[in-house]
C-alpha cells in the first residue's frame, strides 16, 4: 500500500466515523440545534424562564409571563406562529421546526396565534397530575415526546 493509498483509507475510515455519528445524532432528535445544545439543556434552559421565582413548578402567572408577553413581540395581545418560533429559535437555537411544532400543539383553538384566555387549557397539556401547576418533570416529559416525534409539518 503506497502512502496515497494510506492516506485514502484513513481519510475514508474518519469519513465513516463522522456520518455514524451524524447518523446516531439524527436518531436521537429529529430536529437540529445551532449551538449545539441537547434536548436535556433546552428543556433546562425553558424551565429557568418559565419558573421565575425558582419554586421548582410553573404557575399560570409565570406561564403567562413567558409564553405570552414575552413572546408577543408586536404587543398585540396575541403571539402569532412566527412571532412564537422566532422568539424560541433565537433564544434556545432549535430549528424551527421544532418550535412551529409546539406552536401548534400550544394553540389550543383552530385560532392562529396564542392567547391568555387559553393559558389553562395550554398548561392542561403539559400538566399530568392536574394540580394547575407544571413541574420540571411535566415539562421535560412532553417536550422531551416532542422532540422524539418528529412529526414534520405539512
Ligand atoms: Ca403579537
Ligand atoms: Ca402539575
């Protein structure tokens, strides 16, 4: 084998190595993310800005407070789809796809945009033991289902 021949095989064995991995990063999570951050610290990251005074569970105030107000960029009153899957795309990195999912698991009417009115039934969602209040884990759980999902938007 001549040194060019060498040269070939490692370079093709780093290419193998390289698109295995690529290959095992596709099947843990459908979606991408630009920075880099796994499922797990998005899901962190969420839950630092959801739970403001850091009581370990999400009141419907502090739910409001997040995905509503600061989310409604034009100050509207309402958080349209684009409005919701730029904020969580520049905050969190995910593609946008990911977000453009949760948009729609999140709108909870055939309404197209989010609304405080519908906050209960929103949290409802995530909230499995129906104590109108989210903990770490209900969150991490339907996020978590979410990212495995990948359902692709029509
Ligand atoms: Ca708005
Ligand atoms: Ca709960």
């Amino acid at each position: 084998m001549t040194y060019q021949e060498r040269t070939q095989t490692v370079t093709m064995k780093g290419i193998c190595i390289l698109l295995l991995c690529f290959g095992m990063a596709a099947a843990r999570n459908c979606y991408g993310n630009h920075n880099g951050l796994t499922e797990t610290d998005v899901i962190l990251l969420v839950m630092n800005d959801l739970d403001k005074d850091e009581s370990q569970q999400v009141t419907e105030t502090e739910f409001i407070h997040e995905f509503i107000t600061n989310y409604d960029q034009d100050r509207n009153g309402r958080v349209e789809e684009h409005e919701f899957i730029h904020e969580w795309h520049s905050r969190y990195h995910d593609d946008k796809e990911f977000p453009r999912l949760l948009f729609h698991v999140l709108r909870v009417t055939s309404n197209q945009y989010l609304v405080i009115e519908n906050v209960p039934a929103m949290m409802a969602k995530f909230d499995i033991n129906g104590d109108q209040r989210l903990s770490y884990g209900e969150v991490h759980e339907i996020l978590m289902k979410l990212y495995r999902t990948c359902i692709q938007e029509p």
